[in-house]
C-alpha cells in the first residue's frame, strides 16, 4: 500500500475543509407540502391596489394584501390550495399576533373612516391599535368559521388606524390556531366580496323520490288526516316519505281500543286512507309498547307478545286492507332509555336488549309481510358513534334502514350563527354512520334515515324561528347537505303550533315552500358544486329526472350576499330565477345581463337551467 506523506496529507484535508465552508451546491426547490409551515418566508409586498385582489368584489375596495406578507411575531406561513395565493398564516399561541397593519408607511394617509374584511378560520379574530410596545382593543370578530369565511370589521375611524392595527387571535382556538388568508381595507360601506358558485358536471351522488319527507304529527289523527284544506296543503308538500309518529296513537281511543292494547284497526285504516300520500310513502313509527304490557323496560317474557303485536297492525293494514305500508319503525329514542340515562348515572347500558326487541319484532312482522323495511332506533343521541356501532353489529342481518334524530339547539337565545352551522355537523354525522353501515353490512344496502331534525328539540322553548324564515333556512341547509350520506330526510313536523310546515289552520309557513320545492326539483344526480364562502352561501346542483340543472343557493347569513356562478353553468343562460324571502316567493328577471345575482338575506334562491341550456 503506497504511504502518503504528511505535507500532502495536511494539504488535501485543508482544501476539503476550504471546500465545505465556500462551495455552495444547488439546492432543490422548496415545495412545501400541504398544511405544513413553510420554512423561507415570501419577501415582504404589503398591499396591492383594488385592481390586483384575486377576489372579485362588489363595490370599492381600497387596498388589499396577502397575510403572508405582514405576518407578524411569531405567526407562520402554512400551504393550502384553498387559500389565495395557496398560502395563509397561522398563529398557535393564544392571544398572539397574526398580522400588523403599518397604515402610516401608505403613500397616501388615511382620512376617511375604514372598514376592514378578514378572511380567515378557526378562531377569533380581535382587533388592537399598535401604540409603541402596547396596544387597546378595537373589539372582535367572535365568529370562528371552520371554512375560509370573509368577514367584515368596522368602521374604524382615521385616528385609531394610526400608526397601525394589529390582528390577534383568541385563547379558545383548536390546537392548530387561528388562520388568516388575506385582508382588505375599504371606505364603501356597501363593498363586499363576491361568492363564486363553481359548478361542475361531476356526479357526487344521487337522491330519490323518497328522499326529501317529512314527520305528520297531526295527521295521525282522522280529524286532521280527512280535513280537505289539511289535505291540499300536505299535497304541495308533497313529502317522499311521510313518516307517521305521535306518542299519542297509544292513547286510549286514537289508534288503541278503550282496553288499550288492542289496535283500533278501522280508525287507523280511515285516517291512512284520508292522508294524499300513498303507502309505499309512508313511514309508521311504533313508539313503544302499550302501558299495560310494560312500564319502563320491556321484560323478556313479554318479548313475544310485544312483536306479535307489532305483527298485528302489519297484517291488518297490508294483508287484510291492502294498504301497502312500506316502511315500519320499531319503537323511538329508546336509546334514551336503554342507553344515555344509564350511561348517565354510571350504570350498565342495556343496548343489547334493545337490539333483542328489535329482532324479534323484525322477524314477526317479514314473517306477516316479507317486502316491507323494517328500522331502527329513531336514535335521539346519534353522536354517540360507539353506541350506534354495537346496535348495528347487534341488528346487521334483520335492519333494512337504520334512523336517527337531531336537533340544533335547546335554547332560543343561541345566535343565529350557532344555529345555522349545526346542519354542517349533521352532514359529518350522516356521512360517519352511512360509511359505518356500508362497512359493517356490505352484502346490502342498509338505508339511513335521518327522520327528525329541527332547530329545537324541546317544544318548550317555543322558539319562534322555527316557524320563520330561520327555519325554513335550517331545512334547506339540512336537505342540501345531508344527501347522498343520507337516504330519506324528514323534519319535525307538517303541522302544529311551534314547529314547522304549517300551523293548526293548515297556513303555510317558510318551510313549507322549501320542502315542496326540494320535493319537486331535486330528484336525481347530485353534481359538485363549491362555494367559496360556505360559511354565508351553501351551493346544492342537481340534474334532475327531467333533464334540469337546479342549483338552490342557501343565504344563511343576515346580510345580503352577491354571487357569481361559473364552471358548467351561466346565470345569463339561467331560465329560471325564485327567491323565498321573508316568507314570500318571488320571480326574478331572467335575462341576466349583469353576472351579479343578489342573496337576500336569510334566503333560498332556486335557479333552473332547461335541458338545452349551455353556457
């Protein structure tokens, strides 16, 4: 082996170490994957004038900026493809800075009152003077929108813009922060941002004839069920599936005989025979079993007797009057009683016989009538995922749908915005039980039955915005979101004093015209669609059977929201255009030479393309 001598040896690691601390090798570029923080921050571009926002607005806007480029303290630069310019910034640390508005460095100075637009997610968003090291609150944007959401702040006077702002975020945002996109300052009350509606061709899903019901608490009774105007009205509706339930068909002399087990058969085939809605539409809830048989919880020696009961009615309303009933639930919220109050006071839940009941009553009724569908639990806690896990494993080979219920609120104090982002919720819902079904009985197609919602769930609350345009909003959100996940929608109720459809006179309310118009026009192949504001405006396309493309635009904010549509569809070749406002339906003008539709607010505007339409 040739020996190296100790000169050249001393030379060649003095060139290597020269080597390492001169040599510069190209690097690749920095490609920050999605939602990570992006290690080089963009060089620093404050504001851009009105004719350089990516976002097109209605009014005039004054300057506007990326939050990237006056982030501030210890807020990073995060990717997203949602977000303009692909990136946004987020801060983690509670009541931390996330931007820092230098009005003073602006060529021009500020002598008009400002309003200032955010848009942003997650958390709260305040907003502080910078004066010196300190600063004051100028108040808050308490709104934390789980979607980008523009919202507006102001009006902030010349003097307490100087010599800045500063946005903060609150102490209550998820770990992951507050998140900030981009900001506008504006001296137009009347600017705003536009909504974009992109429309696409895509096939998402698919609804039936069946999807879009509704509950008859009323017209469980012959009285109601055999009124002429009672009957017009639940015509319009015109419900896919009527689910029939009132704990009051176990009373003595409704739908019970006077000994108050026994099914009062001729009053019940009268009142289903009264009611415009054919029995392959009807749903009929068996609530629970009659007082006599049991108190609380059935015990299992009556198990039999309670399913042969159940198999009774089958076969008195099918096989003996023909009725064709095909849809039949087995008892409602017994997860209350089986389940949450137990679970409640730390005692065992008794789910398992709950599944045993229904078993036995599913077996006994297909024995008397094999084509109907037989479900289960009308859950009133359906967020209890594990819960609903086990009744599934326990009822996989006799449950043809699976049901469950839920509601917004139990207050009438909570703020509209609270209320009207609890659909969101319920479609997450929808769409983790269906996956769950699909997965734990793949062999067939086991429907899902969301058959209550509304606003409150208590009548006590007397919440009036269940009988207004708020609750006609509600369901109309609820409709638009929860299918495909959902196979049969049906709110509480068509009829009654506090909640919904129409009042004890049989008068329309709200919520009546966006049943009938779901009912009508939203039957077929669900299209994508987006909104890029969701939090303000929720987009819903459908192709239906006759060809149509119907796009329902949901304003769920109390402001009036400008939109454009793009993709697949023009509002210019729209030939179509009602609007449910304050109660009232109205046309709009149909050639569209303006690319702006206006969004009443609290508003469902229904759009309708012929078959011939195009771009």
């Amino acid at each position: 082996m040739r020996q190296i001598s100790l000169p050249l040896c001393l030379m060649m690691i003095s060139l290597f170490l020269w080597g390492c601390l001169f040599w510069n090798p190209p690097r690749p570029a920095l490609v920050p994957k999605e939602g990570k923080t992006v290690a080089s921050q963009p060089a620093a571009q404050p504001f851009r004038s009105h004719s350089q926002s990516p976002f097109p607005w209605r009014g005039r806007i004054t300057l506007f900026s990326e939050a990237e480029t006056i982030r501030h303290g210890s807020a990073s630069v995060m990717e997203d493809k949602t977000a303009s310019n692909d990136l946004y910034i987020s801060q983690k640390r509670a009541w931390n800075p996330l931007l820092e508005i230098k009005t003073s460095s602006l060529k021009k100075p500020i002598r008009k009152a400002m309003y200032l637009w955010i848009r942003y997610r997650r958390g709260s968003i305040g907003v502080t003077r910078m004066i010196s090291a300190s600063r004051r609150e100028l108040g808050w944007l308490f709104a934390r929108p789980e979607r980008w959401s523009w919202q507006r702040f102001g009006p902030i006077a010349p003097d307490q813009l100087a010599p800045g702002i500063r946005l903060i975020r609150d102490g209550k945002a998820k770990q992951e922060g507050a998140h900030v996109d981009c900001i506008v300052l504006t001296d137009d009350p009347e600017a705003r941002p536009i909504v974009m509606i992109t429309c696409t061709s895509q096939v998402k899903g698919h609804t039936s004839s069946t999807t879009f019901g509704t509950n008859a608490f009323a017209g469980v009774k012959l009285k109601v069920a055999s009124n002429t105007r009672y009957q017009r009205q639940l015509r319009y509706l015109n419900p896919g599936i009527l689910r029939l339930h009132n704990w009051e068909v176990l009373r003595q002399g409704l739908w019970l005989k006077e000994d108050g087990e026994s099914w009062n058969i001729p009053a019940i085939v009268q009142t289903l025979r009264s009611l415009p809605v054919p029995g392959q539409r009807i749903l009929i809830n068996i609530p629970a079993w009659p007082k006599n048989m049991a108190k609380k919880y059935l015990p299992p020696e009556k198990l039999d007797r309670f399913a042969n009961w159940c198999a009774n009615l089958v076969r008195a309303l099918n096989i003996e009057h023909h009725l064709g009933i095909r849809y039949w639930e087995v008892t409602n919220e017994m997860d209350m009683r089986y389940g949450e109050e137990l679970a409640r006071h730390k005692k065992a839940e008794r789910m398992e016989e709950l599944a045993r009941i229904f078993r036995h009553c599913a077996k006994a009724m297909k024995t008397v009538d094999p084509t109907i569908r037989v479900g289960a639990p009308a859950a009133a806690q359906p967020w209890r995922i594990e819960r609903m896990k086990r009744f599934i494993e326990l009822t996989r080979n006799d449950l043809d749908f699976l049901s469950i219920h839920t509601y917004a609120s139990g207050s009438a104090k909570d703020p509209n915005t609270k209320v009207l982002a609890a659909p969101d919720s319920f479609a997450w819902l929808c769409g983790e039980l269906k996956n769950m079904l699909t997965h734990l009985i793949p062999d067939k197609n086991v429907e899902l039955h969301l058959n209550e919602y509304n606003i409150s769930w208590t009548w006590q609350t007397r919440d009036p915005r269940m009988r207004k345009m708020e609750g006609a909003v509600f369901d109309s959100l609820v409709m638009s979101q929860c299918p495909p996940a959902a196979d049969v929608l049906c709110s509480w109720n068509e009829c009654d004093e506090i909640k919904k459809k129409m009042d004890n006179q049989y008068t329309l309310r709200p919520g009546a015209h966006v049943q009938a118009w779901y009912s009508q026009f939203a039957i077929g192949d669900i299209l994508t669609s987006e909104s890029s504001d969701h939090e303000k405006v929720v987009s819903f396309l459908v192709r239906n059977n006759k060809g149509e493309r119907v796009l329902f635009l949901t304003n769920r904010s109390e402001e009036t929201q400008t939109i454009q549509i793009t993709g697949t569809l023009s509002l210019r070749t729209c030939s179509r255009v009602q609007t449910l406002s304050k109660g009232k339906i109205l046309s709009l003008n149909t050639k569209h030479e303006d690319p702006n539709l206006e969004l009443p607010p609290l508003s469902i505007t229904l759009l309708i393309w012929n078959p011939s339409s195009r771009r």
